[in-house]
C-alpha cells in the first residue's frame, strides 16, 4: 500500500490517483495492518507516474496497472532523490531505466 509522501492523513493511493500528463507522485509505503507510514529512510521512498499505456513497450506495460508504473524515487546512478518537476524537465533529464522509458515517450 502507498500513500502520498507530503500527505498530512495518509489515505492509501489507487490507479485513478495518479493522473496522465500530471507530475509524478512521490509515494511512501504504508504497512496496512498498522497504518504505520514507513518514511523512516529515503530509499523507502517511491515515484509513481502515469503513463499512456498503449505507448509503452511489453515488458512495461505487463509490470504497469493501466499505464501506472513505479520506479525508486532515488536515483541508482548517483543515489540522489528525484525531484517534482514539469514534463519536460524529466524528458529532458532522463538518463537511467525509468529516464529512457519517458524519454521514448517523449514528444518530438
């Protein structure tokens, strides 16, 4: 279970929370047997994004819930976090598996 990371009142995440073309959603996991939100580490932490499923490659579109995919919000390049940023920020940064699957993606 995940749940928004700035959420004041965690409330677990669904496919339908995370919108196409919107920015990613940066997510923790919630133990749901406690309701215990463990931020606790930085490598816990998770980026959700949703992406036109029917643009995705096989591989990806088996692994994503109707386009939803999610990747470590920590980059294994150089172990820094992510950050929220526009579209075309990230098309214009991608460098690692979830940076070249958005930059296929990529318009133009």
């Amino acid at each position: 279970m995940l749940v928004k990371a700035d959420d004041t009142t965690p409330t677990p995440l669904t496919p339908n929370s995370i919108l196409l073309g919107e920015e990613q959603v940066m997510a923790w996991p919630m133990d749901p047997a406690g309701n215990v939100v463990r931020d606790g580490s930085r490598l816990n932490k998770v980026l959700l994004l949703r992406l036109d499923p029917t643009a995705l490659n096989a591989q990806t579109a088996q692994r994503a819930a109707d386009g939803v995919v999610a990747y470590s919000a920590i980059c294994p390049h150089t172990a820094t976090r992510w950050s929220v940023g526009s579209l075309t920020a990230r098309f214009s940064n991608a460098h690692v598996t979830i940076h070249n699957t958005i930059r296929r993606l990529a318009p133009g």
